[in-house]
C-alpha cells in the first residue's frame, strides 16, 4: 500500500512571553506536517526518534494523536528528546535555544516498507548531520529506486552548523535526489547566501531538480519555480512566516501529491495547471493549520 513517509526530527517547543511560560506545542515542520496529513486521514507513517522521556511522551503524542503512524519512531533511553525554547521580548523579537542529547547509536529504527508511488518527505538538519545521515541516506536511495515521490524540505537553525562548507555536499546530494523541493526564503539564504527564489533556483537548484516551491514572505507569494516557467499564488501578510503555516504548505502539497497519484516524471515538467494546484493545495492547506493556533504565543513560532 502507497503511503506518505515522513523522515525528520520529533521535538516539543516550548514559549516564553516576556519571561512568563506562554505554552507549548510540537516542533519540527515535518513532524507538524506530518500530523496535518494524519488528520486529514492520509494514511502517514513517522520515521523519526524520541527518548523515552517526558518530553519525547508530548512530542509523540501530538503525533499518535492526530494519527500518525510511529511504528518507525525509535524510542532511545541514552539521551533526551530535542526541546527548543523559544523567548519573546515585548518589543516582537524571538529568540530560540536548543536543547537535546542525541546518544551515538541512535535512530535504530525498523524502516517502513516503501511501495510505488508513496510520497517520501525528508529534510531538514536529519538529512544532514552524519550520524543520522549514513542511517538515512541508503533508505532514501532505496524510495528512489522504487519511483517514490521525494520531497526535500532543506532548512536548519543557524547553530547546528558552524560552517556551509561542511553539508554542502549532502544538500547537494539530497537536491539530486529530490523530485520536489519545498523551501522558505530564510532557507535559501542561510544555505546559498542569497534569498531571491528565482536566483537560487536558477543558479543552484534547476540543475538537480526541476520543481521549486518556495514561500517568500518578502513579497507575500508562493512561488513555483520550474525550469523558466514560474506560477505564483498571493498569500497573507505576517501570517505565513508562522510555522504552522509552512508545515501547512508542506501538508497541502505532498497530500495533493498523494491523492492525484502525480509521478516524479510529472515533476520534471510540471504543466501550469499542475503547478497551479499544488499552490492552491498548499495555500489551502497552511491557511487551515493557521486558523488553528488563535493564541500569540503560538504565532511567534516560525
């Protein structure tokens, strides 16, 4: 059976408002858009890890919650479950501290079975760090070979990594193996050193994979970006730079992606309709998430 495999990391965020505990809420875009997918019945599976820690409890729970397959989730006892606090001052700023204690040996998981044409959605620093990586990587080539939809979500706290020179190759490697990459301007610049999408697809994406959608809050559009055609879809101001909103756009798009059976080859040269359906399904599908965080404090998470 076709289903939606998700490859990322399973975290909890926590925020503080002007010094005062305000809540807390899963983390991780994929994680989150994994758990959008569930409940809108997708059939998801989660490939991920926790630790078997209060903390790593409320990160899955979100997702059994919601219906979210976790049976490739490991649960490692040597370590704690990622926790990012997140601190608002008065004057709007945000600033974000990581927490975790990965053990060597983790990730120890029972991959899920990968039929043709599920859709694979991986990304983030899981698809970069080293340790987790050289468990990733043969997996991922595995659903390659087997014409599964690959969807790459690049993306990473500034922290994780001191240098770009150092993943570089993994993210051009993961751009190789992508039939779709799904993007924030704040991505592309942290990565490339530059945030114009139509420069960076141009320049460093077109090469590897032909389909780019990117949510570029400077100038309030989705873009889709593929060889030197691009459709753009307007979106709302201020709203979009949420996380719950860019999980929603990763939801819409790969669930879209699911329902219509579209094929990586369509990918390659994806027709203005198409691309103009995948816009609006994850424009659709963000504008739903949004709708469900009415609280600040969840608002400030991006």
């Amino acid at each position: 059976m076709k289903r939606i495999i998700c490859i990322g990391e399973c975290a909890l965020n926590l925020v503080f408002r002007e010094g005062q505990p305000a809540g807390v809420m899963p983390g991780g875009r994929i994680a989150c858009a994994a758990s959008l997918m569930a409940a809108e019945k997708l059939p998801v599976v989660m490939a991920s890890e926790a630790s078997a820690d209060p903390v790593g409890d409320m990160a899955v729970k979100y997702l059994t919650d919601a219906g979210v397959d976790t049976s490739s989730l490991d649960r490692f006892t040597e370590g704690r479950t990622p926790l990012m606090i997140f601190t608002t001052a008065s004057d709007g700023s945000t600033r974000v501290t990581r927490y975790e204690n990965y053990a060597d040996e983790a990730f120890d998981i029972v991959w899920p079975r990968v039929d043709d044409d599920s859709v694979v959605v991986f990304g983030g620093y899981y698809a970069l760090d080293q340790r987790m990586r050289a468990r990733m990587l043969p997996f991922l080539n595995h659903c390659a070979e087997r014409r599964a939809v690959m969807v790459y979500v690049p993306g990473f706290m500034s922290a994780q990594v001191s240098r770009i020179t150092r993943v570089m190759p993994a993210i051009l490697e993961n751009l190789e193996l992508a039939s779709i990459v799904i993007a924030r301007n704040n991505d592309l610049d942290l990565i490339f050193g530059t945030s114009p999408d139509r420069s960076v697809y141009a320049d460093h994406i077109d090469f590897y994979c032909r389909s780019l959608i990117n949510v570029d809050t400077a100038t309030r559009r989705i873009n889709y970006f593929s060889g030197k055609e691009v459709t753009q879809l307007e979106i709302p101001e201020r709203i979009c730079e949420t996380m719950a909103w860019n999980a929603g756009v990763i939801a819409g798009v790969c669930g879209a992606i699911y329902e219509q059976n579209i094929t990586p080859d369509r990918l390659e040269t994806p027709d203005e309709d198409l691309r103009r359906m995948l816009l609006t399904a994850g424009a659709k599908a963000a504008q739903a998430a949004a709708a469900n965080f009415t609280e600040d404090w969840q608002k400030s998470i991006i």
